[in-house]
C-alpha cells in the first residue's frame, strides 16, 4: 500500500479539527475559527466528546460519526488522548494527521510519539509534527494553525521547526510585505519532515521561493537529494540556528534532534544550491527580493553612486556576498562619461557625485540597463538638496519599473533623514527593493546572483568507480562473524584492493629467488615482514627488516628472518615472506568518508597530521558527488596551494586523490554495512608519479543487516 | 610658537563666512542660514569680494574689514581663490580654517593644497579639509556645513572622511533618534586629521560616544596613542571601508589616501580597543545603544525568551558577539523555576514558553534584574496571544526603566506582526532598545561589553629591553655610508648582538687549539668557515664544513679548509675560522616589525615557512605595546597549539619568543633608520632550552635623519 500523498496536506478536501470546544481561546476552537475566516474551500467537522455548538456549527462527537471520509484531521486535544483519536481516524480513511498537541518527544516521551506513529503507519496515515501550531495553504484557503488569522497570500513557502518563530513570521511577513503560498510547523517531525514536504512544494505552482528554519536535520541522504532537485527548481533559502557550540547544544535541548557539525552542514547546503542566511531578517529580505526579481543573464554587477564612501563599502559587500564587479575600464567610461561629470569617476563604483540629479540618475541607470555587458545593478544614494523626497521616490520607482521590465535586477541603497525614509516608505509598498544600508541590497543582490549559478549549472554526473564488493563483503563478513565492528590491517589492505585504492604494492613470496624477482619489480627500498599466524609480535621476532636497498640485502635479509623467526618461535610455521614497497617521504593527505543518522554519507577530505589536527583545515561533501565537485573540495582547504606546489616544490599528484576520492565515496555508498573510513595517511607523489594509500582504518555497522546482493 | 588649540574649531567666539553670496542655493549662503538657523551664539562675518546684503546681514568685501579678530573662517570658494582668503586671514589671527572648497588633492591638485598649507602653517593657523561639508558643534549651536539644517542635539560625535555620507547621516541619526555633539568632516586631512580632534572630544563633556568614518590613515603612530587614551575615556566605534582588496582600490582612487592591509588596522583598532563596525547600520546601533545604557558590572549573560528557536539564533549570537552566557545549572534553576514551568526551561536560554504572559516576563526578568551574577539580559519575545500591543509595550518600557535605573543593561529582541510593530515604533521614541532581529540586539550588547573589557583592562606597561643602540647605529651609519638600505649578513648578526638576541653562539678563532677550545664551549656539532675579505664565494674555496661532531673532526677540519683555501685561492689572506653552533631542527617562527607611514610601527608574528607563506597566519599589534599583548598576538595564531606542543611533542619555549618580539619592539622604536626588521627563521626549542635567530633581513631609510643621540 502507498502511503497518501503529501498533497492532501496542503489541498484537501475535508478537514476534521479534534479538539474543538465551545470556549472561544482554546486552540481547537482558535484553528476552526482561522478556517472559517480565511474561507476554507473544503469541509469542515469540528469534534469533541462533548459535543454542542462553535461558530455555527454542530460538533461532532467523534469523528467516526462524519459521514464519508476525511483527507485531514488536526488534533488538538491533550497528549494523552491522541492515541484514540487517532485509532477513530482510521475508521474515516483520514491520510494526514496534524497533531498540533504537545507532550511528545520534546519533553522525552518518546514511547507516546512511537506508539501513535506506529499506528497511523499501519493504517496508511501520515503525522504531521506533533509539537506543532498547525499549518497553512493558499491553494484552499486552510489556515489550520493556532495564530495569526491574517496571512498575506503570495509565493514564499515557509517550513519550520519551531512554532514560536513560524507564528511570529505570519506576522512578520504580513508586515513587512511577503506574501506566503504555505506555512507549515514540523515540529518533531516523527514522520513527515522537510524532505516530505519538498517534494511536493517543487512542483506546487504557487510556491515560487521556499523557506526553511532548520534545528536538526533527519534523513539527510534524502533531504540532500530532494533539496539538489529543488534548487534547480526554485530558490531555496535555509536558515539552521545552532552554528554555535553551545547554540547547538540549546537546539538539542529544545527539539530533541541533533544539531551536527555545523561546518558539514554548511557545505552540504551550499553543495545542494540552498542559500543559508545567517538571521531571520536575512532570510525574509532574500525571500521577498528573489519573489520579485529576475535571475540575472550574467555575473556582471556594476555600483552607481552619489558618495564615494558608500561605494567603497559597496565593494567590500560585494566581496562578501561574491559579486563579480564588472571591470571593464574603457567600456565602462564609455558607457558613463557623460554621467560622471566633474569629480566623478566612471570606474565601477560608477561615481556620479553630490551633483547628481534626478535627470543624473535616470540618465545613469538607464545606460546601465541598455548595456549587456552589464547583468546587474546596485544603485546607491546619500541625501543632497539635489533631490527632493518626491524626486527620489519618482526616480526609484520608474527606473525599477523599467529594469524590472526588462529582466534586469537592482537594487536601491539609501542614506538620508526624514525625506529619503518617506521615501522608503512608499516604495516599500510597491515592493521596490530599497534598503537602508548598503550591505542590505548588495547582500539581496549576491542572492539572486548565487541563485543564477545554481540553475546555470551543468547537470551533475556522479562519480562511478570499479569496486569488488563480493570480496568486501566477504572481509566483513568475517569480521562481524568475529563480532569486531572494525577490520583489522590485512582486511583494510584487502579492502584497497577490492577498491583498486594503490597501497604499497607487494606481495608474498615462499623463496629467495621469487623475492629478489619480487623487489627488482617494485623497486628499492623495499621491506620485508614474516608471514604466519603463529608470530603476533613480528618485529619482536625479528620478522620484520626495512630499508633494504639492493638484492644483496634481499637475500641477506630473507635468510636473517627465516633464521630470526626459527630461533625465536621454533614451532611457528612460516607461510613465507611478504615483499612491500617501502613508503617514501610525499605529501600526506586524509580521505574520509562517514555515513551518519542525520547527514547521510558524507566524504572528507585535508592535508594530513597538523593541517588536520591543529588547523582544522578540511573539506566537506554529501555523497554521491560530482568529479567536479571532488575538485572544488580539493580546492576549497586553505592549504590547498602546498598541493600546487610552494618554495619549488612540484605539483603534487592531484588526479591521484580526485581517484582516490572517488572511488571511497562509491565505496561507501555500495557497501551500507561500512560507517567510517579513514585514510590516513595517503602520501601522494609528484604529478604523473602517484599516491599510496598507506593506512586504512574501517568500522563496521552490526545493525544494518543489508546483505550482500 | 604654538599651533592654535584645537577648540577654537568647536568653540569659536566667531566665524567669518567667505564666499557668501546673495543667492540662495550657494554653498555659502546655505552655510550661513544653517548658521542662522541653529542659532549660533558667538559673532557671524559673512564676506564676498561682491558685498551687498544676504540674510539680514551686511556683506564684508574682505575679512580684512572685521574689526577685531576672528576665531574660525570657514572658505567656500572656488580652488584657485583659496589662497588668497587665507592669506587675508592671516591679517585677522584666523585660528582654524575650515575649507569646504573641493579641487585639491582629491583630483591631484597637490600642488595648491600644499602651498595653502604651507602659507597656513607659516601664519599659525590650522586647516580643516579641504573637500569637506563643513562641522557642527552643539556646544556653541553652530552649524557650519551645507548640510541639513536640523541637527538632533546629543551625546555622540561623528567626524566622517566622506563628506556625502556625513551628510545623509545628519538625517539618518534624526530618523533614527540619535543626537549628536559634534559632526566633522575632515575631507582631504591635509592638516588636521582624526587624532587632532580625538585629542579635544576625549576631554569635551557634551560627548559621550565618538563615532569614526574611516577611509585610509595617516600618522599611525599618533593616532593609536590617542586612540588607547580616548576609548579609556569613552566608546570609540569605528566604521572603516576598504576591506576588501577591490575596496582598498575603491578608497584609495576616490580619496587620495592609502587603504592598507585591512587585517593590519583590525589587529590595531582590537588593540586600540575600538569597536569596528562592519556596516552603517551597526555602527549606528552601538552609538545609540551606548549612549543610553550604562556599563555591565560583570560578563554574565542571560537571555530570556518565550521561543526556543530565537533562543538558540540568540546563544549563536551570543558566540559571534563574544558575549559569556551565565552557565551555573543550580542557580539558573534556583532563580528561574518559578517562571519556566510546564514545557520551559531554566537553563540558559531561559525559556518561559509561548504561554509567557506580561507577568511572566515581568517576573522573569525582575528575577534576573535582582541576581547581581546576572550582569546582562537579553530578551526575547515571539509575538504570541498572551500578550497585546498594549501590554507588550507596557512590558518593556517598565521593565527598561527599572534596568535603566538600576544600571544593568538589557536588549529586547522582538519578532511578530502589526501589533509588534506598533510597539517598537512607540519604544523607539523613547530611546527603549528594542530591536527586529536577534542577531541586532546581541550585538548591541556585545559591544557594551567589550567596552566593560576596555575600560577594566589593567593600565598597560609598555615592554622595554636593554639594547646597545650605540652599536647599532654604527653598523647603520655604516651601511648607509656604503650606499646600502640594507643590512650585509654580519651587520645583522651585530645588530642580533646589540639587542640580545640569540643566534647561533660561536667566534672567531685563529689557531687549532683555540677552534677546538671554542667548539668545546658551543657543544657539538658546530659548524666551521673561514674569515678572509679575498674570499668572497666561501663553499666554492672550500671554506665552509658542516656536521662536525668531536673534537678530531674540529681538528681535521681545520687543517682541511686551511689547506682547500690556499690552494684554491693562493693570495688570500686569512684572518682566521669561524666556529658556529650548528642550528639543529626545531619550529620555526617569523618574528618582523616595520615602520609604517599611514601605520605607524607594527609588530608580525607567525610560525615559518608553510605557516605563513600559504596559510596566511600571522598576528599583527601596534608598536609600542606590553607584554600581555605579545602573549596575546602569539596566541591568536591559528597554529598556536603546535608551539603548546601536540601529538606528544615538548610545549616549546615561548618564553623565548616573547622575550625576542619584545627585542624587536623596542629595537625598532628606538633606532628609527630601520624601516623594516625580519627574523626569519628562528628556531624555537623545547620548553627551558631556548631560540636561535638563525637569519635576520634588516631594511634602512636614508630619509631619516636622525643620528644618534
């Protein structure tokens, strides 16, 4: 059986409210009540034990007794009842659970939350929350939530893990003239969660931004997929609290999900288009701007301005938030000659000067919306006599009309007093983006720039690689079957091979002849390590010999082992001897990937020991990936340029770790049973000349019980 | 012959007007209206070669034809017209010119600014500007810009490098309710900069908080020691833009003066204790917030909230703002279990729930009002039924009152609709910190406790170090004699000498039994060269032995280069061996100073080679500075932990460092011909065994004069 649709969440056509009382001021009564006022196309039926009237309807006793079947019920009623509300509304064939009452996970009793969910899975319905405050759609007119009844009707989709917040953003948004498609409270998001609710929200034509407020994420190999369709999509905006140590520590205690590393969290986002913004006004400015604009048709952003010292701190914005400044010297005094007159400067920031008039302005920006080469515009204006409050509004309003029109965004930055606010305030109104500081606009303006690269991308073609899982799932096999949750040295190097990771290279020779042949093959230095199961402790023995140079101290060195190991354990017996290539000095790196409860896959890479260590100097990615995006993770560690090459080194072989790389993230994704593997170190050599995976350590989940297929 | 006081400029008894027309519109005029309009209290001389009337007065032909004299001339003429007022205003003891004409250095005309300072000079007078909008100082109501006539009257001082953004934020500090105490516009700083009028603000009662718009910086030297002795005094934010390389660029083009390493200024202004303002906006915030609240008796933070999710957005803001949040579990509960019932919580963040009432937040906070180990508090709301606009509004300015009183500060963070809206635009008037985002709120109260930090810090004790500057100047009269700004290889071992710092021990020697002797001393292995002036490419004559290990090999080494030496370079003469410590391996450490022009004197800090070369980190400090601030920049580092020792390494002897960059600071400062100091690299032992200075590059200026004293 298929579980409902997520869509008879946000589209349906009945709604049962459990919990509704008499009394207006409790929630139940509250949520019909914002049903009532926003106009709900569907069916209502109020319930409760009780029965009698509220707000001009019967309520029901039970929801057993509605006639025909319900697509949602919101249960308000207090936790301990829940559970028997749920059972009558599986008698109605009820798909979606909104369970708005709180006392679940949240305060620790998980039992509860389990026996409802388990009993709503059986009976094919979905949970939406508990621990929430409702939820709301356009599409139908359903505000089914316990706040505001005034919700502004527009295209920004807000999903939040906290209550409190979503219900002061209804107000919020209202306010500051954001327009909302849907709200929706997850709260403990025992069954349907942000990834649930994406899927459907990517298709949904009223919804044209989607913003998210994240605590912990659950699933995230699958929120990583559904968010990498979504962006190409639509702008996805995220805003995750507990970047902090200790902020991560307070979202735990209050949600009950774990926050994570905030640094694996940040690039999985940015490597899934989600722009993540650090406050909630951040977020709502972005929102409110990328429902209005266009994408730009290229990187090119040029600043116009009035005063020098805006311009400046123009610029380092846009350093900040990665716009490209167009450059182009004689182009662009081309272009704006005639407009910096004077003191002016037609470098970018365009400087047009204190002189500048409204017939400035206009002549300015409109040179810059007929120049393709130019993709977006950041205009900026300090309070002059040159301008009255009704100039400047006339001259914001039509010039952004006409970009606007035209496909071109921009985005208006104004300092001034009484004259420039009443300015603001009209063109608030009209949703012209006007900002009051400069890092403001440029910050909206790196958005929708971001947002062009993501849906510009070329689509990703994720990493393969040639791997023999039969042979690793035979050495875990073993290894599990020892009840180890960890494979020990010969089960990792046969785990490099089963990969095609280069280890050393040898092998195990039975006399002396075979391993000079063996080494004059691998080349000097080599080593040489006792075979037997009998010898534990093979240095201690005197099975091990390193350093060996030349053929002569091979044969040498096979006769001193065999005659080392015979008079130390004289019973033991020696399967032979093991020929390895000795690891010379290179560059050491680590590669690491890890399968995790809330991220999903992930692979990790940085330079080895210090770099690591103290620097904390590493790389993240969700898995699977691109080859391009190993190569952006290379690229993205600060000691990055030691793999370049520095003081005359050579270039270290880079095309050794992107293999690498790629072939332990296939790893991990074929093989579910394997949590963690480190290489550490991998010594990488000059370019053309290789790398050598020099340690493994693997562990093993005893949980998962995926054989081998 | 004094420079007249600084205060003439605030406090004139009178200010002659030159270039006052009878048009209105014209610079001149509005400056006289603005004059008229705030009600200056001293005497008003309006001057126009033309005469005639403007404004009620009569118009002078020449300032000459004042009687008596006059304080302050403010020119707005054109350019080339300049010289000539300010020689006439040398005929009336002018002591401060404030020169709002543009066309000086700003567009390359050096040349004429240069001989209007220089005639200004000659004749005891001091130049504000040129290229400025004028200044205001409430003391006496004069408002002598062009700008805005209405100026809010209050606690904060602006002097701003931009002359269209000091005028917007004549108007944006009225919007915003901010009064001001003084506005200066230095523009092209030909003469009077930043630190002359920091020197009169730290003293000037009206003003409680000076707020600094910052382009580049000139005499650094000057401006930090006026800077730690003004923000002892009274909050000092700083707004400075050209951040970013671009922006750098920016700034430079568009005012003439040196932008410089952002990172460089960072490290000064931290030190300084300057608060850095990344935006406008921010800075504005911190001025307004600083000037209405007192300063925190301790760090502990607490915030309340009645939504977990702001609560942890808060504690994220919370790490960025550097703000300790109070953690004593046991008391949190003792204090706060009374309010956080049901689902709330009282560790910190406090969360009083979305079922808080006013009373419940009245309770709270009064709670944490009392507990004196709560020293700050910010609070959170999430617009929710429990409360209206009316009692919200009521809320917060009652219990900002009884904060305010009992000077402890607090922040409001508030989030929600119409009805929130209207109660932060009713606080707003009254000066209440309320704010529409957290992060906003946090940072205010973040700066106020930096200012606590600064103004609590211990008086600093400037590092001294007992150098042979006698030496020194030798070896650079030397140098210089023989045309060089730089230091040969032995000059700066001698300098290493003269200041005490260690290098590799060693000496000269001229006979076998005193080589051996010496190497005895030093412990082995040393290394031998030989010393001859004919010898000029020692290794290639065969005078150079490395890894000498006892006493024979010193013996034998002897003879050896001897012997290579003569054959190879049969007419030398050699005036003996050199017999040096051989530097083992160890960490190495960049230590460097240089004399900076806009700078002043810095000190740089980093480990060696990689460290510094690719991974950027370096620590910077102003010159001169204690000791606490060397332990502190050697801490800042990112690879701090190696020199603690990981991986089972010795902690290695910082001591040594300290006592080398100490060295270094006080060497450069005292022997002001050396631009430029760096050791590198020096290699840093094992705790308690010392440094060696193995290599020293040494630059000189033969501007300076100076000799030794």
């Amino acid at each position: 059986m298929n579980k409902p649709d997520i869509k008879y969440l946000f589209e349906p056509d009945s709604v049962a409210v459990i919990g509704v009382s008499q009394e207006p001021g409790k929630i139940g009564y509250k949520v019909m009540e914002n049903m009532l006022y926003t106009g709900y196309t569907g069916k209502i039926y109020p319930v409760n034990p009780k029965g009698g009237q509220a707000l001009g309807y019967d309520i029901l006793k039970s929801i057993e007794d509605v006639e025909g079947d319900v697509d949602v019920a919101v249960i308000a009623i207090p936790a301990r009842f829940v559970y028997d509300a749920v059972v009558s509304c599986s008698k109605k064939n009820v798909k979606m659970l909104a369970i708005i009452s709180s006392g679940f996970s949240e305060i620790g009793n998980l039992e509860e939350e389990q026996r409802v969910l388990n009993y709503a899975k059986a009976h094919n319905m979905r949970v939406l929350g508990p621990n929430i405050f409702g939820h709301y759609s356009s599409k139908v007119n359903l505000n089914a939530t316990f706040g505001p009844r005034d919700i502004n009707k527009g295209n920004v989709a807000i999903i939040t893990q906290s209550g409190a917040l979503g219900i002061a953003m209804i107000g919020k948004t209202a306010v500051q003239n954001i327009g909302l498609s849907s709200i929706i409270s997850v709260g403990n998001k025992t069954d349907i969660n942000e990834a649930d609710l994406l899927e459907y929200l990517i298709e949904q034509e009223e919804t044209k931004i989607i913003l998210m407020y994240v605590e912990g994420i659950q699933e995230g190999e699958r929120l990583v997929e559904v968010l990498k369709r979504a962006t190409k999509a639509k702008p996805v905006i995220v805003i995750k609290s507990g970047r902090s140590k200790r902020g991560a520590v307070a979202a735990a205690s209050h949600t009950g999900s774990l926050a994570g590393s905030d640094k694996v969290f940040d690039a999985i986002m940015k490597q899934c288009g989600v722009l993540r913004a650090e406050s909630i006004q951040e977020a709502l400015e972005w929102s409110k701007f990328l429902s209005h604009t266009s994408v730009p048709q290229g990187p090119n952003g040029i600043i116009i301005t009035n005063g020098g010292g805006v311009g400046v701190m123009a610029t380092d914005a846009c350093e900040k938030y990665d716009i490209k400044l167009y450059d182009d010297q004689e182009k662009l005094r081309e272009t704006f000659e005639s407009v910096a007159h004077g003191f002016g400067s037609t470098k970018n920031p365009v400087d047009i000067t204190g002189e500048a008039s409204k017939a400035d302005y206009v002549k300015a920006l409109k040179e810059a919306l007929v120049d393709d080469s130019i993709h977006c515009v950041m205009a900026l204006y300090c309070e002059t006599a040159m301008m009255n409050s009704q100039e400047l509004t006339e001259m914001i309003d039509e010039m952004y009309g006409q970009y606007h029109a035209a496909g071109k965004p921009i985005t208006f930055s104004v300092f001034g007093g009484e004259l420039t606010e009443s300015a603001i305030t009209a063109l608030h109104k009209k949703n012209v983006p006007v900002y009051r500081d400069v890092y403001d606009g440029v910050s909206c303006m790196g958005a929708v720039q971001t947002i062009r690269k993501i849906q510009n991308a070329t689509p990703t073609e994720y990493v393969t690689a040639d791997i023999d899982t039969d042979a690793i799932n035979k050495i875990i096999d073993q290894a599990l079957g020892d009840d180890r949750t960890f494979l020990l040295a010969e089960e990792g190097q046969g785990l490099l091979n089963a990969a095609q990771l280069t280890g050393p290279r040898g092998g195990v020779v039975q006399s002396v002849e075979s391993a000079v042949a063996l080494a004059d093959d691998i080349g000097y230095p080599v080593v040489m390590k006792v075979v037997s199961r009998d010898i534990l402790h093979k240095s201690d023995a005197g099975g091990v010999l390193l350093d060996l140079d030349n053929q002569e101290e091979v044969i040498d060195g096979y006769q001193t082992i065999i005659h080392s190991c015979k008079s130390n354990v004289p019973d033991a017996v020696i399967d032979g001897i093991e020929v390895v290539e000795q690891i010379t000095a290179g560059t050491e790196v680590i590669l690491g990937a890890r399968r995790d409860a809330n991220f999903g896959t992930t692979l990790m890479f940085g330079l080895g020991g210090i770099y690591v260590e103290v620097m904390k100097d590493v790389a993240f990615r969700a898995v699977p990936l691109s080859q391009n995006e190993i190569r952006s993770m290379i690229k993205e560690i600060r000691s990055y340029p030691l793999l370049l090459g520095v003081r005359g080194e050579a270039r270290k072989d880079i095309e050794s770790i992107i293999s690498a790389l790629e072939k332990v993230a296939v790893l991990i994704s074929l093989v579910p049973r394997i949590t963690d593997i480190e290489i550490n170190p991998m010594v990488v050599y000059e370019q053309g000349t290789g790398a050598r995976a020099v340690d493994i350590r693997v562990l093993l989940s005893d949980d998962k019980e995926d054989s081998p297929s």
